[in-house]
C-alpha cells in the first residue's frame, strides 16, 4: 500500500488518539521516512489535528504528503533539499518554519580540529488541522517533546500552533544548553592562554572555537525574526493557524533567543581578545628569544674579535714577546666577557 494511502487510513482513524509507534531502528508501516504519525483531537470537541513526523524523506517519499495536504512546491523544495536559513513562510492556510537544531559533541580535549557544535534542520508545517515536521541530522529528535504535549491537553487544545511553539521552544532550550557548554570549553582556553606556563593556548584550538561559534551563530541568528513576527505580527501580516493565545508563549521563546544571541556575542568578543592576548604572548616570547640570543651573540662578539686580530700575524703585535702577553689577553677578555653579561642580566636580557 502507497505512503499517501496509509496516511488518509491514519488521518481518518475514529479513535480520540491513535498513535503508531515509529521508533527507530524500526522503519513505519506508513514509509521509510515517517518516524511518528498521530491524531489529537481537542478537549471537549469532535475537531482536532494530525501530528506526521518524517525524518530526511527523499522526493519520491514526501510528493504524497505534500500532495494529500496540499503544500506549496516551493516549501517542498526547501524541506527535501534541507540546508534552508531559519524562517517563516505562509502559504495560503498553511504556515512554513524552518529551525536549526544544535548539539555538543563532546569532547575529551579541544583540539584545532575538534567538533563542537553539530546542526541539523527541522521543518514544520501548521496548518488548520495538521502538522508536519521534517527532520534532517543525527539529533533533534521530537519523540520525548511529543509526549510532553500528550500530558499536556489544555496546551494542545490551542491546535497546531501549540506544537509549534513546542518545538520552537525545544530548539532554543537546546541553543542555551550548547551555549553553556560553549562557555566551558572558552574558559579553559582563556586559563590556557594566561598560565604561567610557557606556550600557553595553542592558536589553533582558538580558531576551532571561533569556527564553532560562527557555525552556532549562522543557526540563532536568523531565526530572530520568524520569533518576533510569531510574537508580535506586523499590521496586516496574515500568520495562518496560529492561535493569539499562543503569542505570549513565543514571546518567552523570543526572550530567550535573544539572551542566546547575547551569549554568542559576548564569547565572539571574548574569543576576539584571548586571541589577540594570545598572540600578544607569542611575540613577547619571540622578543625575549631575540634579545637572548642578541646578548649571547653580543658576549660572543669580544673573543671573536680578540683572536681575529691576533690571527691576522702582524710582525708588530704588542705583547707579542712578553711571558704573560697570552694570559694577559685571555684575562682581558674573560673579564670584558663577565661584564658584558652582568650587564645583560641586570637589565633583563638573560
């Protein structure tokens, strides 16, 4: 049987919740790609919603779906091809959001090749009786979410837009728990950076953190507007399906992507400046090397310069005829020798 077959049998179930359990590893009987397909219906009355989940669906499997629900081709292209920025699209009766999911990747030690932040894409689909999320990545899995909203029936009672101020929630709450980690790793650079220790952080593990960074800020970022428009829609900006109601919970979303947002320039900055301490650092180090080798060379300066007069075989040398000519010149330059370098050492240089 066809995937958009199942999919009518699992819209039309008579039942007040049916809910197929899609978990992997185990694939759907409803396609490869759909991982959860359930309908909801509303406290207290005969209406309610279809929730279909799908993760990384390839062309062929999602036509049926965007056939049965009528999506627009041009959000069908996004959700298929994936690596869509952040935003929000209405069409029609229906609304397209795209959100960046993040994970820490743990690391045992942060090196200039580590990976930090892992992103993957999540697309919904609200409209006046269904939902439809997209998933593409390893992570981002919204199986625990959905059975958050389960307990949760006066949330869901405010339809579709309830899950998707659900899942915009979720992926902030993930930005925040991946900005505190982030904060673990800037702090043991900067401790690194300002030892005592000789050679402090390595510039490499600096550059790793700030390509990390700008791979985290590329997914928070852009999504600041599709949460201020959900929150507070422009004059005359139609959002289809969203409940009003449900607009003071996409504030709270919004607060918090902007204390995100905060978070990732303030380390971008602080990153900035450990990396200029650090390299502040590495030329004191190559001053200090310099001056050393310049005090050695400097004390080297005077034998070498003795013993080449001396091996230049005058006739008329001084001292050339006198017993103690020899120990005389090596006195003189021992002694010259010591001096110079007490010099160099009461001024710092050794």
């Amino acid at each position: 049987m066809s995937v958009i077959s199942n999919l009518r049998r699992a819209v039309r179930l008579p039942h007040r919740r049916r809910k197929v359990d899609l978990s992997h590893p185990a694939r759907s009987p409803l396609g490869s790609a759909v991982v959860n397909c359930e309908q909801v219906r509303k406290r207290g009355s005969g209406n309610g919603f279809v929730w279909i989940g799908l993760h990384e669906p390839d062309r062929a499997e999602f036509a049926g779906v965007a056939e049965l629900f009528g999506l627009h081709p041009l959000a069908v292209e996004d959700t298929v091809d994936a690596h869509q920025r952040p935003k929000l699209e209405p069409y029609d009766d229906t609304l397209f959001t795209v959100l960046k999911t993040v994970r820490y990747v743990e690391h045992a030690e942060l090196t200039a090749t580590s990976e930090v932040v892992d992103t993957g894409e999540i697309m919904v689909f609200t409209g006046p009786d269904f939902v439809i999320t997209v998933r593409h990545g390893r992570h981002g899995s919204l199986g625990p979410l959905r059975e958050e909203l389960e307990a949760d029936p006066d949330q869901l009672a405010k339809g579709p837009s309830a899950v998707l101020h659900a899942i915009a929630d979720h992926v902030v709450d993930e930005y925040l728990a991946v900005t505190d980690a982030l904060q673990n790793d800037i702090d043991d650079v900067e401790s690194d950076v300002f030892a005592r220790r000789r050679g402090g952080a390595d510039t490499g593990r600096i550059y790793q953190l700030k390509r990390e960074l700008l791979e985290l800020k590329r997914a928070v970022a852009p999504l600041d507007r599709p949460m201020q428009t959900l929150a507070e829609p422009a004059p005359g900006h139609r959002l289809p399906g969203v409940d009003p109601d449900i607009r003071a919970y996409f504030r709270d979303v919004a607060d918090h992507l902007t204390r995100v947002t905060e978070q990732i320039t303030g380390f971008d900055d602080l990153l900035n400046s450990i990396l200029q301490a650090n390299l502040a650092q590495v030329t004191v180090a190559q001053n200090e090397d310099m001056r050393k080798m310049s005090a050695w060379l400097a004390i080297i300066a005077v034998p070498t310069m003795v013993c080449g007069l001396y091996g230049m075989n005058f006739e008329h040398m001084p001292e050339l005829r006198w017993t103690y000519g020899y120990p005389l010149v090596l006195g003189v330059i021992a002694t010259t020798c010591v001096a110079i370098h007490r010099g160099f050492r009461r001024n710092g240089w050794l």
